[in-house]
C-alpha cells in the first residue's frame, strides 16, 4: 500500500506545481511557496521546519537517535507528544476574513486604488481568490492535516521499526484531546502504520483524555491568573498597537490603495492568517500573501510569539505548571518502561502516542525547561530579539511533536529528546543527546516530587472543587 500510494502522490503534487508555477507566471511570476511561510506562527506548515518532506514525506534520517555509539543501545520505549495536523481556521479567524474580504471586494468596486500596482494587487485577489470558508468549518482537520499524521506516524515507524511493529500493535497506547481535530488526527496517525503494515481495515483504538491532554482549563490558578486576565497579556496588547505593527498596517494599505484607517490590527492579522491557511490546506500561494514583505512577516510572527510566550510558556510560571499532570504521566511511563523486569513479567508498552494542541506542547515543553531566552520577549525589544530561541514557527507548526526515547545501554537506560524528528538536549545536561535516564530525573527532581497539579492550580484557597466548565 505503502510504496504504491506514495509515487501517485509524487505525480499530484508534480502536476499540481507546474498549475501552480503556470498560474502564478502569468501574473505576478513566484516560486510556489510564499516567501513568508516560515513565519506563521502557530500556523506554520511542518514541511516549513523540515523541506526535506516537500521531496519526500517518508524520508527518515536515522541519524538522529544517538545514544552512545559503544553502549550496545536498543529503543525500548517511544513518548511522543503531537499536536493536531494542519486544520481550517476557527470561527474568529473566519469572521475576520469575512470583514477582510468584503473590505476588499468594495474597494476594488469604487475602482480608486491609489496606484496602478495597487489596482493590479485588487484584480489580482479578486479574481483569484473567492471567500470559501463558512463557520462550520471551525479548527476542524483539513485533508492535509490527516496526511500530515499519516506520514509522521510512518516516519515513526521507520524510525523505530522494533517499537511502532505489526505485532506490538495491541500494546501501543494511544490518547487524545476530546477536541474533533484531535481525534481526527489520532485516527490518521493509526491509519498511517496499519496501512504501511497493508491492513485493509483500519482498527482503531484510542482514549480521549482531557485531563491529561486539555489540563490549562482545568488549571484554575492559569485560567483566572492569565487567560481571563487582560494584565497578564499586556505586552501583547501593547504590541499590537505599537509602531512595528502600524508601519506593517500602513504598508498593507498602500498596497492595497486603502487609507490606512480601514484596516485594524485584526485585519491586518486576518490577511497574514488567510495567506497561511491558503497554502497549509490548499498547497496555494494565494495573492493575499503579496501584502507583506520578509520584515512584515517577521513583525508579525513576533506578535504571535509574544502571545504563546505570555499565555503559554515562560511569561507566568502557572503556564508551564498546570502541565504538571503530563509531566508525570510522561515519567512515570518512562519509569516503568526502563525498570529492570524478571522474564516472565509482561513487557511494558512500547509506544505511549499523545495527541493534543500547541496549547498541550508550549506549557510542556517550558516546563522542561526548553526555549528560554536571557531575556523576555517584550513589546519594546522587538529589535534585541532577532536571534531568540522562543520561535513558535519552529516549536509549534502543525503536527508538532516531542518525542522522549528510552533506550536500553549497557550502563543503564538513557533518553534521548527530539523535537520535531531533530536532537534537543536537556537544559542543564546539555554535553550528550541521550545522558543516563537516572541523570535526567535528577535534574528534574523537585519536579518529580513536586509539581502538584492541585496545589499549583488551586493555590491558597486549597480547595479542589470541580473546575470543568471551562
Ligand atoms: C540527519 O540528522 C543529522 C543529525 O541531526 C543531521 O546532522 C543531518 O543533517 C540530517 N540529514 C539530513 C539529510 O537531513
Ligand atoms: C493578572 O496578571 C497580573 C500580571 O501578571 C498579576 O499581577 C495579577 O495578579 C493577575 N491577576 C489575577 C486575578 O490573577
């Protein structure tokens, strides 16, 4: 099935580029992905952070496990944290798109652009671009973004061909968000390796775990310290309104021939956004991505960054410990994965897939300690934070995964990280990509014994009530 399917895609997509390059030299003559794609944020494509998938989406480097090359090391046990695939835009987005798109539409009807370029950029959209997204299509998966867990969950299985194997197929566990593209997406990712295995019907066998997988709801000390708290955000505001994000306004504008005050920050957004979704669901290099150069982009994916820094990662330290139920639910199925067993005990399992949102990962991923920059991202350092490490573009693009390998070695068991399929190291251990597993839960020890989801969330007040209506 596997090398079947794959050589009629490579013919689509074949077919499908020289349209595109046909359409495209007509009018204004591009390369087919826009020169801004690896600056959408959240919305960034995963072949943005590996090009090596625009070849070959089943292209596995082996190269990167490295356990010690003379410690005799097998792969005993795979985590891997995922987020959903590539989905629509959520109803916001597509009300915002709406107003955008008949902002335009009536622009273009007076026929009073300012510049000849202007009017070219106006027919351009207008007769290439139609407003296709209705509500109901609200954050769910797209087509793509099964693909994108299909070949991911192959990926895997090609990279630990004895864990993600036929026969262990009853012993992976799979757990999920109960939100539809979650679900969707750990659909695809089992549809992905039972049919590389040739299996005809696919078998599914997940739990939907919000808990585990959606615990910032839950988490009432986040919820009401940073999400519904306009102060906690204020950076983001700021931002928004400050000077980078006006200068990107005012060239918008004139590209469009508009006076600037029809446009908010909001459309502006809405702009860059539907330039994102055109290509990550329809492989389009839309005209609407002509309404920002390089630096554009650059101002506004910081603008995204700024957001998930303060609402999700290091910005509030309640961000990264509500994720705390995750944390030990990762290492404690690290911990009995890699305790020594008698012969006649049940192997444990050999894969533990999750699957979530950048929401699950960003809070995560900063309570390991990852991403921290010297200095926080702020609303007036844009221009110090060129080469920050906290790129949600790089970090957090569709079908974002974290993924934490067990191995066996002669010294001991070791992990080894790797996020989106290349090496990380652990802060603090950064000399080897897979230090001793031992050495890895001292460092991270007072999270081990602490990190108490209840105490953390709830603070003061102690209390546990019920907190699922969030
Ligand atoms: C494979 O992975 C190694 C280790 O991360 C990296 O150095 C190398 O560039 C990768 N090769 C390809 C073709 O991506
Ligand atoms: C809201 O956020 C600010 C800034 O982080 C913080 O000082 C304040 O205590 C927060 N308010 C609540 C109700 O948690």
């Amino acid at each position: 099935m596997f090398s079947v399917l794959l050589p009629t895609n490579g013919l689509l997509m074949a077919a499908l580029s020289l349209l595109l390059a046909r359409l495209s030299s007509s009018s204004l003559s591009v390369p087919d992905i826009p020169h801004i794609a690896a600056y959408f944020g959240t919305k960034t494509r995963y072949e943005e952070v590996n090009p090596q998938l625009l070849r070959d989406l089943s292209s596995v480097n082996a190269s990167v496990l490295k356990p010690p090359p003379n410690e005799r090391c097998s792969p005993v046990h795979l985590t891997a944290v995922i987020r959903h695939g590539s989905r629509y835009p959520t109803v916001k987005n597509i009300r915002r798109i709406q107003k955008l798109s008949e902002l335009v539409r009536r622009e273009a009807a007076r026929g009073s652009a300012g510049s000849e370029a202007a009017e070219d950029l106006l027919q351009e959209i207008q007769s290439r671009w139609e407003m296709w997204y209705t509500e109901d299509m609200d954050g769910q998966l797209v087509m793509k973004g099964r693909d994108d867990l299909r070949h991911l969950a192959r990926r895997l299985a090609g990279l630990f061909p004895s864990l993600l194997s036929e026969e262990n197929m009853r012993r992976l566990s799979f757990r999920t968000s109960s939100k539809h593209r979650c679900v969707s997406s750990v659909e695809a990712f089992q549809e992905g390796l039972q049919q590389l295995w040739g299996h005809d019907e696919v078998e599914y066998s997940h739990e939907v775990d919000d808990e585990l997988m959606r615990f910032f709801e839950r988490c009432r000390g986040y919820v009401e310290g940073v999400e519904n708290n306009r102060t906690a955000l204020l950076e983001v505001e700021k931002f928004k309104h400050g000077e980078e994000m006006e200068g990107v306004r005012r060239r918008m504008a004139e590209r469009l021939g508009l006076p600037h005050h029809h446009l908010t920050p909001d459309l502006v957004e809405a702009a860059f956004f539907l330039c994102s979704y055109e290509l990550s669901i329809k492989s389009l290099h839309s005209p609407w991505c002509f309404l920002f150069d390089e630096n554009d982009a650059k101002v506004l994916e910081y603008k995204s960054d700024l957001k998930q820094y303060w609402k999700r990662s290091h910005g509030h330290v309640i961000s990264s410990l509500s994720s705390c139920p995750l944390f030990h639910h990762v290492f404690r199925t690290l911990d009995k994965a890699g305790r020594p067993r008698r012969s006649t005990e049940a192997s444990p399992e050999p894969a533990s897939i999750l699957v979530g949102h950048a929401e699950t990962l960003l809070p995560l991923l900063s309570l390991l300690g990852l991403y921290k920059d010297q200095t926080p991202p702020t609303a007036n350092n844009y221009h110090s934070q060129h080469g920050r490490r906290f790129r949600t573009s790089r970090i957090v693009p569709y079908a974002a995964n974290l993924l934490f390998v067990l191995y066996d070695c002669q010294r001991g068991p070791r992990l080894q990280l790797l996020i989106n399929e290349s090496p990380a190291r652990f802060p603090g251990l950064e000399e080897e990509d897979a230090p001793l597993y031992r050495d890895v839960r001292a460092t991270y020890r007072n999270l081990l014994d602490g990190c108490d989801f209840h105490r953390e969330c709830e603070g003061r007040t102690g209390g546990r009530g019920p907190n699922t209506e969030l």
